[in-house]
C-alpha cells in the first residue's frame, strides 16, 4: 500500500473534521480512491447528514482542532 504522502488529499482521512462551503462541518466517515480522480469521501454533515464527494471538488478544508481545546469540549 502507498503511504500518504503520495495519495491525493491526504489531511482527508477517515474521523477528519472538514468543512465545506455549502454543506458546513461534518466528519469524514469513509475515504476511497488515491489519486484525484479517484479520491471520494462519505462525509456525515451536521446539517446535511451523508454525502459522498469526489474530492477534486469537492473544496473541502481539514479542521486542525487544538488538542487542548478537543479535551475542553469532551469534557
């Protein structure tokens, strides 16, 4: 199996926190494909429930969420 660093879109992974720009924040619940025109994601929005996206374009953009602030939020 490749690793990441040659795969497409590699911040969108599995448990990924995204956002996009018309269905808002969601979580990316299953990643396929490595190349760009391969690479789609099922992707559970908070709104907008599942969709599965080709990410060539789907503009999506990762949520780097700070790991203290994550704990706060659990809590």
């Amino acid at each position: 199996m490749a690793d990441d660093a040659s795969m497409a879109f590699p911040d969108i992974q599995k448990d990924a926190q995204v956002h996009h720009p018309t269905f808002g924040m969601g979580k990316v619940l299953q990643r396929t494909g490595k190349d760009e025109k391969t690479a789609k994601a099922i992707i559970k929005f908070r709104e907008e429930g599942e969709k599965k996206l080709a990410l060539q374009f789907a503009d999506l953009t990762v949520d780097k969420v700070d790991e203290d602030e994550a704990e706060g939020a659990a809590q």
